[in-house]
C-alpha cells in the first residue's frame, strides 16, 4: 500500500503499530517495548515492561579495574578504564509474588501484574490503590472472554486465590461460565 501524505484512519493505525524500521524511530523514545526490541531483546523479555512509562537512557561511568580483570589477557576486555557509555533503564512488571502483592503501588493509570505460571490470572492495580486478583477466561466453544474478580489481598492470600483461579478456568474449559451456578452451561 502507498503511503499518503494524508492517511485514513485505518492507515494511521497501522503505521502507528508498525514495528520501527531502524534505531531513529522516533518510537524507541516513547514506548519502552520498542526500545528493548531494537536493541535486541527478544519479545518475551520486551512485553513485561510498563509501556505507559517512557524509557530512560542514562550514561553511566564504568570502572573496568578490579580482581576480576587481573586473571584476563588485556586484549580480551571490552571497555577502556573509565570508560563512559549509554545504557537503557526500563520500568519492567514483576512475578506476581506475596512481596510483589504488597508492594505494587498505584500508577496514573490501571495496569495488571500477571501470574507466569498460570494464564489469565493477576493483581489488577487502579490509580485509587484498589488492587484485587483478576482472571480472564474464555469459556470453551465461545469467543467470548470473560472477566472474573477473585477477591482482595487482604481478604485472600496469593495461594488461595491461584487455586481458585486454577478451579475456575477448568470451569471455563469445561465450557461452563465460572459466574454462573455450576450446572447452567454458558452461552456465548
């Protein structure tokens, strides 16, 4: 497709989610996903930053003496003594643990602190401090997907709500809506 002067909305969109071409993409300044991304990291490592929060890129002195080096060949080590370089600094989401739990504090918009181990299931965080365990499910045979609010975290422990969760999309994958009672088979 030509690109014009003047895009369609549809084309504006597209090139907006467009992956950036090369390393001036104007991109890699706004969106921390991007910029991870082309400096190398691989998707699973670029899709746990905060994509709201700008990336930051600092110069840093580094001191490359120490006992460390003495057992290396001089023409083996990378940087000069002193050496100055950029590194790039990122806002990353952590493993949903207890201390993650406690410690997630409120952002200016909502965001989700996902479970590795189990798909769907998070710590939702609102702008109010109002954090609660979340599941997202798609019931079998629909396309659907629903939500289910599991509890807070000072009334339910992250153990106790990764099981119910666990119950809860065997539920879904049975094809029955975890909302509902359980002998009504869900519709999409």
């Amino acid at each position: 497709m030509k690109e014009r002067l003047n895009p369609t909305k549809e084309q504006a969109l597209r090139r907006v989610r467009r992956p950036p071409s090369n390393i001036q993409d104007q991109r890699r300044k706004n969106d921390a996903y991007w910029a991870l991304r082309l400096q190398g990291f691989p998707n699973s490592a670029a899709i746990r930053v905060f994509r709201d929060v700008p990336p930051s890129y600092s110069w840093q002195e580094r001191e490359t003496s120490g006992e460390y080096l003495d057992d290396l060949d001089p023409s083996e080590i990378l940087f000069a003594d002193c050496t100055n370089f950029s590194y790039l600094e990122v806002l990353v989401r952590p493993e949903l643990t207890e201390e993650a739990v406690a410690e997630a504090q409120p952002r200016d918009s909502e965001y989700t602190i996902w479970h590795g181990g189990l798909p769907g299931f998070g710590l939702r965080v609102r702008p109010t401090g109002y954090k609660c365990y979340i599941l997202m499910y798609r019931i079998e045979g629909t396309r659907k997907q629903g939500r289910l609010t599991i509890g807070r975290p000072s009334l339910i422990d992250l153990e106790q709500a990764t099981i119910t969760a666990r119950e809860m999309r065997i539920l879904a994958m049975a094809g029955l809506d975890p909302k509902k009672p359980s002998n009504e088979k869900g519709k999409g």
